[in-house]
C-alpha cells in the first residue's frame, strides 16, 4: 500500500527530507521502521533509537507496535514536551 511519510525534528534532519510516499507492505509501525533502516545509513541513524521516537497514523498518537491497517500517513517524531 501506498503511504505518506512524514519527519519531524532531528529525524528530518538526519534523513534529509520531511516528506515522501513509499509503497509498502509492512503491517505494523515498527516493521516500517525496520524497513526503513535497511533503506541507507541515514534512516538506520535516524532510527537507531526507537525509545527516543514516536509515531502517529493519520494524526492519531500510536505505539510502535500499532498495526498500519488502511492509514495513509505515518508520522515519526521526537517525544513532546509540555510547558
């Protein structure tokens, strides 16, 4: 399935681009990442550290092991703070 990907923060910084649609079939958030790592050095580096990342499906806050299901945009993101 088609996906919207989009990067927030340093993980933007260090893949290098905030946005991109890829075709996959990975059916949980963390199987994407792991596709991802395999990707290049860039994404392996920006995702590294998965307990420093957090993801949201079509703007809904998940956990890592949430399944993709029929979502078509994957958000990965540094953790918040509030002030």
């Amino acid at each position: 399935m088609k996906r919207d990907l989009r990067y927030f923060a340093w993980l933007r910084e260090r893949i290098g681009t905030g946005h991109e649609s890829i075709e996959t079939d990975a059916a949980t958030v963390a199987d994407l990442i792991e596709e991802l790592r395999r990707r290049d050095e860039a994404y392996a580096f920006a995702f590294s550290d998965t307990a420093s990342i957090r993801a949201a499906l079509d703007q809904d806050l998940v956990d890592l092991d949430a399944p993709l299901s029929d979502a078509r945009e994957v958000a990965f993101f540094p953790p918040m703070t509030g002030g």
